[in-house]
C-alpha cells in the first residue's frame, strides 16, 4: 500500500521542479519539445527523491499541539471572554448587547 501522504507530496514536489524548468526554458525563448523532455527529467530526478525525503521528515516529526479552539473544546469560547472583553468580537453598528 502506497503511503497518502508520500503519494501527495512525491508528484507535487516533481511538478513543480518541472514548472520551474518549463518557466526558465519558455522565458529563455525555448519553445522545442526537448524542453518538456528535459522538464520532466529534471523533475523526476530531482522531485522525486526530494519528495520522498520531505515526507519521511513529515512522518518522523512530531506532531504540531493545537490550541484550544471552540471546535475542540465547547468552553474554550467561555474561558476567552474575560471582564477586560465582555464580548469576543466587536459589536455590529446596529447590534445591542443584553443581559
């Protein structure tokens, strides 16, 4: 089974190693078809095992800690309104706050 993150990443990384091949070669005048020819080359040889490298180091890296949000958890929305800011957003010009 081929992992979903290296077979997000892999083809990603080669099409923008060809992109900027193709750029380069069409902003130098270069209209041949040897100018693909070499682009995807280049990106495969390149790309690919860059790729291959940036998604074992996403694999190996420990994962980001998410703050609290009110998705997350339902009082997180509670615990941000503070008696310095009554309100977690600015009032509307035509919205009145009751209590």
């Amino acid at each position: 089974m081929i992992a979903p993150l290296r077979s997000t990443v892999v083809p990603i990384s080669v099409s923008v190693f060809a992109g900027i091949v193709v750029i380069l070669g069409l902003a130098l005048g270069l209209v041949l078809w040897q100018l693909f020819a070499v682009a995807a080359l280049i990106g495969v040889v390149v790309g690919a095992p860059l790729g291959l490298w940036v998604a074992r180091r996403m694999r190996r890296a420990p994962p980001i800690e998410r703050p609290a949000s009110p998705s997350m958890d339902p009082e997180a929305a509670r615990r941000a309104v503070t008696d310095d800011h009554p309100a977690p957003y600015p009032a509307a010009v035509d919205q009145v706050y009751r209590d």
